[in-house]
C-alpha cells in the first residue's frame, strides 16, 4: 500500500507519542496550513492523555483570515500508522488539506468545521 501524508500541529510531533501510536520516531518536514488558525481545548480521554502528558491539545479551525496559519510538520507515514493516529484522536476529525507546500494531507481539527 502506498504511504500518506499527515499534517500534525500538535502532539503527533512528540516523540513519546510516535513511539506509543507507531513504535518509532517518524521525521517530518515543516509546512503550513493557510487560512486556519489554532485554539486549545481540554481533552478527557485518559488513554490521550497519558500518551501526550497534557489534558490540553490545540485544534485547528478555519480562519476568516488568509493571513492566518498554523505551522506544523508533514508526516509520511503508513495506512496502518495513520490508523493508529485515528484511534488516538477521538475528539477529532480526519480531512484533507492543502499546505503552504502545494501537497495535499490529513490533518485532524475540528469536528464542528
């Protein structure tokens, strides 16, 4: 099967989280996504918290502004690693988006967007 990209803003970009969704560090490279902005919300999920060490996750959503970005890191990653990150997200939506690099990739945000 052919690997997928991930965009990830917040704690997918930890180590300790890599190791515990995919059992290895997983290199990235920096983007961005365009007109999006980012907020902090409360997690209640003990299993997601004791994988990222906070109760606190940004979340993206879209932005009135074009102006607006939220920096970030461009996974290549496997179906089965993008699997486990769907178990690890719960209080999120996958989609796909566009960066700043012209690539189109999964981000989790927001599931009101």
């Amino acid at each position: 099967m052919q690997d997928v990209f991930l965009f990830s803003y917040g704690t997918l970009r930890q180590t300790e989280v890599q190791l515990a969704l995919f059992g290895r560090e997983v290199a990235g490279t920096p983007d961005a996504m365009l007109g999006w902005r980012q907020r902090m919300i409360e997690i209640t999920d003990p299993e997601v918290i004791a994988k990222s060490g906070t109760r606190w996750h940004p979340m993206v959503e879209r932005s009135d502004s074009a102006e607006d970005a939220v920096e970030g890191t461009l996974f290549r990653i496997t179906p089965e690693d993008l699997a486990s990150a769907d178990a690890y997200e719960v209080d999120y939506v996958r989609r796909e988006v566009c960066l700043r690099s012209g690539l189109t990739a999964y981000v989790y945000g927001d599931p009101e967007e």
